[in-house]
C-alpha cells in the first residue's frame, strides 16, 4: 500500500501562519506532506534572510506547536538548478514519492503539470498579511510581525538576530545603490 503524500514548496523567508495553515490543509487530504525548502542556496540576501537550515528549524518549531506529528512530515531543502526542464527531476530525487503538488506559483505549478504531477492549487489565508514579504517589510520598519507567525518562529527569529541580520542586509543593499 502507498502512503499518499503531498508535496509543498516555498522559500519561508520566514515561514508564517499562512504556511501552517496550508500544511494542516494538505494533510486533511494525505497521510504524509513534503515540505520543501526552495531556493536552499541563498541566504544573508535582502528577500532570502534565512539559510535553509534556519528555515528548517523555523519549520521544526511551527509543527511541534501545532502538534503537527513528525512522522507526518519531510522538510528537504532544494537549491534552484536556474534550468527550468531540470528542476522538476531534482525534486523528485531528492524527496520521497509524492502523487499531488500543492502550489499557486504559476512556474512551479507549469513544470509539474507538463512533468506528469497532479497540481492543486492552496487556498491563500489572509494573504494580504501572511506574506513573508510583508513580514520582512514589517521586520524593516518596526511594525508588528510577531504575531504573523507562530509563537516558536518569532522566538527562533529573535534567538537568531534575524531582524538586526535583515536591517543590516537592507542598510548594505541601500549602500550597493
């Protein structure tokens, strides 16, 4: 018998409550769900602050406080290969067999379709503000984050430096100009 397992991609820069919603989401409909960490090789980047190991971790953290069992979930980290027709193939032999892709980023959902995958697009929570874009912004300008993500990650980011590491990146992106 094959277990059912969706596989969900993103970058998490940081990962929100948008995103644990989405996994709960895809795990109502499978036994298992692959977590991947895109774009594995950037980090200290003005849009990819985290390394993926941070972003693992923040990942961690999120489902032991939802009570998200471990034996449910894979995160893999996955560099980008910048060649599209390959990129797919890379997925799948760094993850385990996988029958669903669950994604609205119209690329990643393209390449899996035209790769033979069934893709399902997620249903957004409040997107307007779980945006790890609009949390990094928030991040930037001393607005309120905290409570966009969960508690664990706000900690872990904090226990990191993760919001003086972001300013820095922007005043030496604002410097590079």
């Amino acid at each position: 018998m094959t277990l059912k397992r969706g596989l969900f991609v993103g970058r998490f820069q940081p990962f929100h409550n948008g995103h644990i919603q989405v996994i709960k989401d895809v795990l109502k409909e499978n036994g298992e769900i692959i977590i991947v960490i895109g774009s594995a090789q950037y980090s200290h980047r003005l849009d990819n602050p985290f390394t993926a190991g941070e972003r693992a971790t923040m990942i961690r953290c999120a489902l032991d406080e939802a009570k998200i069992p471990v034996s449910k979930t894979w995160i893999i980290p996955v560099a980008d290969m910048h060649v599209h027709m390959l990129w797919v193939a890379k997925v799948v032999g760094y993850t385990p067999k996988f029958l669903i892709v669950y994604s609205n980023e119209p690329l990643t959902r393209r390449l899996f379709m035209e790769a033979g995958f069934k893709v399902k697009s997620i249903p957004f929570h409040r997107r307007s503000i779980y945006s790890s874009t609009e949390i990094r912004q928030r991040m930037l300008t001393n607005k309120d984050w905290k409570t966009l993500v969960p508690k664990s990650v706000a900690t872990y980011i904090q226990e990191i430096d993760g919001v003086k590491r972001l300013r820095d990146l922007a005043k030496t992106d604002e410097l590079r100009k």
